[in-house]
C-alpha cells in the first residue's frame, strides 16, 4: 500500500459510548502535537446515518456549536429530513471527502455508529438494482394489510440470510431486500456476495469503543435521554410534525427517540391528553439500548477491529496512544 494512502482511522463504538468527546479529544491532542509528533490537523466525517438530517439536533446528539467551531466536521445537516440518504451515498460523499481532506495536509477521521455505513465503506459496494417506485409501493400496501413479520417471513423464504440479521419490524431494509428480489429474482445476499464493486474497499483503523459493564452504558443512555427531555427534545418532534410534509414511516423519523416521540405524540392526539414523559422516557431508553445492543454485536464480529473499554479510566490515554501508533506522522 502507498505511503501516501495509509488506511482512514475510524472511531466506532454504540450509542452513548463516547464517541464525540474521545474525537474531540484527539482532535486537541493531534493540534498540540507533543511527544515528537509535529502538530496536525483532524477533521471529522460523521458515520451517523440521525446526523445527515437538518433540524435534528437534540434528538441526535449533535455535536454543539462549539465542537463544530473547534473541529471541522463533515457529513452532518446534509438533508432536510424528507430525502433519504443511502449508504451508497455514504461511500460516495466519504471517500471523496477523505481525497479532499488529504489534499489540503489534514487528516480524515471517521466518527460514529451508523454500522452498515462503515461495512459499505470497509468492503465495498456490490452493484444492485435501482429503486423502483412502484415496487417499493406494493410492498407498503402489503406490508400496511398484513404487517411487516408478515414479510420478513417471506424474506425468510427467498433470502434466508438476509431475514436472519433483519429485526421483523426494521420495515426500510425489509423493503429494500424483497425489492431487489422482486426486481431481480436474486436475493441481496447474492449480489452483496458479488465479487466486483462499484467502489473499491477502503481500508481502516478501526478503535472501538466497548463497554465492559453493559450496565455503564446504560446508565449514560438514560442520563442522555433524560438530558435530551430537559433540552427540548419532545418540541423537537412537534416542530418537525407540524410541518405537515413529514410522515412517521421515513428513514429520519424512524430514528431511535424520534419514533417514540412521534408515537407519544400521536397517543396524545388521539385521546386529548397530555404526553405520558414517563412512557415515552422508558420507551425512548429501551429502545436506545436495543440500539446499543445491535451495535455492540456487528463491532464484535470485526475481528480487525482495537477495542477499547470505554468504561476504563484509562480509556482515553489508550486511545490517544494508540491513534498515535496507528497513525504516526511522516
């Protein structure tokens, strides 16, 4: 591999796991140089597929005004939250973006958990069949009379390995396997397993942070989501809902948080009373760990991957160790 192309590092982990401050950290630490390193500049290109959407802050846990002062950030207020924004995309935008950051003498560092995103960049895109309208369409109403188990059992039939890491309700994916199987007559897995690709893989330093204690994590999910309440998070939802352009099922509005929101809003609506915080706070937190839960499984099984216990003391100096030895200065 040329020098001149070493591999992007990448800072994973689940929700809550403190991503966004270690960034911000090595960001700092890479600018002061020290310890004979010459001083660098880091800017961020967000592996999130929440923070692409425009008036989605708080639900998201955007970085604030000040983070994005300090550290040019990429990938984040991108769309409004009507489009939708694919992983091919992704690859796309963050592969010209880490061309042009290196171009200018600084250096890309992935930031997130959006885990599809970082596989599609890792790995490579297979080619598939372009959306199709109309498919996607009878789908919808099939999915509207006979509810969506029914169709990831359908899945199960044709493209047994797609069905088998597809949750019955994740309703987009759902969509997108069956479409390319009725368009095609070949399961996803069949064309993800295709040789060729449309982008070449991109190599990565994966540090990853991992809780030891789950139970650490799920502290901090909570106290997020009850600072997120506090800020505003429920006015939020309702100014987005009051657009009148937005419906629940599209990728934004199904994000965790926000399709509990919407939810709660909806109960509220309906039976003229007040919004149960309560309800919404221990579904929002349930389903933030479910989340969390998923994320931890796909980091597992990559086994190139440097864990870090996030829930470590130490964790920091490790990690700024260790992004130092993976990525040295010529």
């Amino acid at each position: 591999m040329s020098p001149l192309h070493p591999p992007v590092l990448a800072l994973v982990g689940p929700t809550a796991s403190g991503k966004t401050a270690a960034a911000m950290a090595l960001a700092a630490h890479w600018a002061q140089g020290g310890q004979g390193h010459a001083p660098r500049t880091m800017e961020i290109i967000s592996v999130d597929s929440a923070l692409v959407y425009r008036g989605m802050d708080i639900g998201t846990a955007k970085p604030n005004a000040a983070e994005l002062a300090q550290v040019r950030h990429h990938l984040i207020d991108i769309r409004d939250p009507l489009q939708a924004y694919s992983a091919a995309e992704f690859v796309q935008d963050s592969t010209a973006l880490i061309a042009d950051i290196r171009s200018r003498g600084a250096w890309p560092v992935l930031v997130g958990g959006t885990m599809l995103y970082l596989k599609a960049l890792q790995q490579g895109l297979a080619p598939l069949p372009p959306a199709d309208a109309h498919i996607r369409a009878a789908i919808e109403a099939q999915a509207q009379a006979e509810g969506w188990p029914a169709l990831h059992a359908e899945l199960a039939r044709v493209d047994p390995r797609s069905a088998q890491r597809l949750a019955p309700h994740d309703s987009q994916r759902l969509q997108r396997a069956l479409e390319v199987f009725r368009l095609s007559g070949r399961s996803l897995s069949d064309w993800h397993a295709e040789s060729s690709t449309t982008t070449p893989p991109q190599p990565l330093h994966l540090l990853s942070l991992e809780p030891m204690n789950r139970d650490w994590l799920h502290q901090r999910i909570a106290q997020r989501f009850d600072a997120m309440l506090a800020q505003g998070f429920l006015e939020e939802v309702q100014a987005l809902r009051a657009r009148g352009d937005l419906p629940p099922d599209l990728p934004a509005m199904r994000c965790v948080g926000y399709r509990q929101a919407w939810e709660a809003l909806d109960w509220a609506q309906n039976t003229g009373q007040a919004v149960d915080l309560r309800d919404l706070r221990d579904k929002g937190i349930f389903a933030t760990r479910q989340l969390a839960k998923r994320q931890i499984t796909w980091l597992r099984s990559m086994p190139d991957r440097h864990p870090i216990a996030c829930d470590d003391p130490q964790a920091l100096p490790q990690l700024l160790a260790l992004a130092d030895q993976l990525c040295p200065v010529a």
